[in-house]
C-alpha cells in the first residue's frame, strides 16, 4: 500500500519520509469548528505575520487572505505549498526573521 502526504511541495522523495509515516495522523478539526475565546484586546498587541501560501491546496488565497486581513497580520506571499516549514523552510525563515 503507498502513502502520500500532504507536502506537494516537499520534494524529498517517500525514502525521506518512510520512517516518519507513523508520526503522521490525521489532524483534528476542533481548531476549525470549535469556539475559542480570545481576548482581542489583548491579542491585538501581538506582533502576527501570515505567510500566504500561493500553491496551498487546503486553503484558497482568498481564505487566506481573509484570515490575514481579520487579525491584521503583516501578509506576506510565498510561492509554496500549505506546509512551507517543509517545502521552503530557507525562506520561510528569511520571512519570520525579517518581519517587523
């Protein structure tokens, strides 16, 4: 039986991730459905920068420009895929360090 992962833009082969299979399970939707309070006064001091993943296949850009928008993060765009730590994790740090 094959595995796939969803990491389209990480091209390191499935030798790279055979060993690392069982960690991955399916991801809980609770984040996605569950109300979580937030006191937005307080969250609104916090520095946040969204990192827009063009090639993302889970979340279209309008999605993701919405969430950027909603809680007025620095948006910036990366040409990758939804799990940049993965596919681009060089740039995707130049972004974090750089962010002000």
């Amino acid at each position: 039986m094959s595995r796939f992962l969803f990491i389209h833009g990480a091209w390191h082969g499935a030798w790279a991730w055979s060993d690392y299979s069982h960690a991955f399970r399916r991801g809980s939707s609770h984040p996605m459905t569950e109300k979580v309070d937030i006191d937005y006064d307080r969250f609104a001091h916090i520095p946040k920068v969204y990192v827009e993943c063009k090639k993302d296949h889970a979340l279209t850009l309008d999605a993701q420009r919405l969430m950027a928008a909603k809680y007025k993060c620095l948006h910036v765009a990366l040409d990758t895929d939804h799990s940049p730590f993965l596919s681009t994790p060089k740039e995707l740090v130049e972004i974090l360090l750089h962010a002000d």
